[in-house]
C-alpha cells in the first residue's frame, strides 16, 4: 500500500515538473514574439532629422519629373516656335520720318503661321509707333517654313531692331539688314539736313560812284 502511494506521489511530482517546464517554454516563446511584433522605436532626435533628408528627396523627385514632362511638351508646347523657320525675308525699309527724328528701337510682332508657310496674322506686340508699319509690312510679305506643324495656324514670335548709324567708314553700304533666326536688324543712316546760310546779292554799281559820297540806286 504504501509502495502505491510512493509511486503516485512520484508520478505527480513528474507531472507537476512537465507542465511548469511547458509554461516556462510558452512564456519564453509569448516574450520573443513580443519583442519581433514591436521592434524598438526610433528616438526622437533621430526621426526629427531624418524629416528633412525624406523631404529634400520627395522633392528631388518632383522636380525631375516635372523637368522631364517639360522636356517631353517642348516641341510641341513652346507656341510652335521651333518648328517655324523665317525661309525667305522681305527686307523691311526705314520710315523716312523715323530716320529724320532719329527714332530707333525694336519691334516686337505675334505672327500666325499656316501649314503652308504663308502669314495669317501678324499684330504688334511693342514697339516705337513709327516703326511698326515698316515691321509689319516685311513680316506679312516674307516667306516662313512650318516643319511638322499639327494645327492650321502655327504662332510664331519675330524681332525688327531699327538702328541708325553716323559714322563714316570705307566700305559700308547702307541699310543694311542681318538675320539671326528671328531677330532681323536693320542700320541705316541719319539723313543729312543742310541749313545753309541766305545768300547776300549786291547790285553792282558803276566806276564813277567810286568817286562821290553817295551813289544813287538806278
């Protein structure tokens, strides 16, 4: 009897030992799963200066995408001005009233190009008053090329600079006109107003008055 006792008491004691060793190993296992769920937080200082280093890349990225997007339009979103090419200039000519009261300066004209390489519109976007006709007419009488144009009427922008120029050197030939793309220079010379003197006419009198005081006028 006392031999049964002493075996169930060892059988319990065994028992007892295996479920703390398991609670032990749960709790072990409960702890690790803990500490992988909630991985350990980033002080503050740290995360205060890493903000700026994700800002400046956001940023960045923005920026060369929205570089590339303009890239990408610029043929065919810069008003057409690339594709517009001035084939043929009408020379424009200086206002003779310009030329007198010295006026020179630039002209600035918005033209609208067709496919076929002709003026539609040309309107003056600024400008000395005197000098925009003279602009206006080359602009209208020229010949443009439109390569790879998409619409009807293709806007184009152009330059008339009106100079003039007193100086006397061997060899110049006046106007004379330049062209760089769209910019189209013209340089003329002042006019040259004479005010001469009035011319004094004496009567021509004969000998014998050489002789007296007075001569009377016949």
């Amino acid at each position: 009897m006392e031999k049964g006792n002493h075996v169930a008491k060892n059988n319990s004691d065994n028992s007892l030992q295996f479920w703390r060793g398991k609670t032990t190993a749960f709790h072990s296992i409960e702890k690790s799963l803990a500490r992988t769920s909630h991985p350990p937080r980033i002080p503050e200082m740290k995360r205060s200066s890493l903000f700026p280093i994700l800002a400046s890349t956001v940023l960045a990225i923005c920026i060369c995408a929205a570089v590339q997007s303009s890239f990408a339009q610029a043929p065919n979103g810069s008003g057409g001005q690339s594709a517009v090419v001035l084939a043929k200039l009408t020379p424009p000519v200086y206002p003779p009233i310009a030329r007198v009261a010295h006026i020179t300066g630039e002209v600035v004209l918005a033209l609208g190009i067709r496919q076929d390489g002709s003026v539609e519109s040309a309107n003056v976007v600024s400008g000395p008053p005197l000098l925009q006709q003279a602009a206006m007419d080359s602009a209208q009488q020229s010949q443009f090329e439109c390569r790879g144009c998409g619409e009807a009427v293709t806007p184009y922008s152009i330059v008339y600079t009106f100079q003039l120029d007193s100086t006397e050197q061997k060899g110049q030939y006046f106007p004379k006109v330049t062209q760089l793309q769209n910019h189209i220079t013209l340089i003329d010379r002042p006019p040259c107003l004479c005010d001469p003197s009035p011319t004094v006419i004496r009567k021509a009198r004969a000998a014998k008055c050489l002789y007296l005081w007075r001569c009377g006028t016949r």
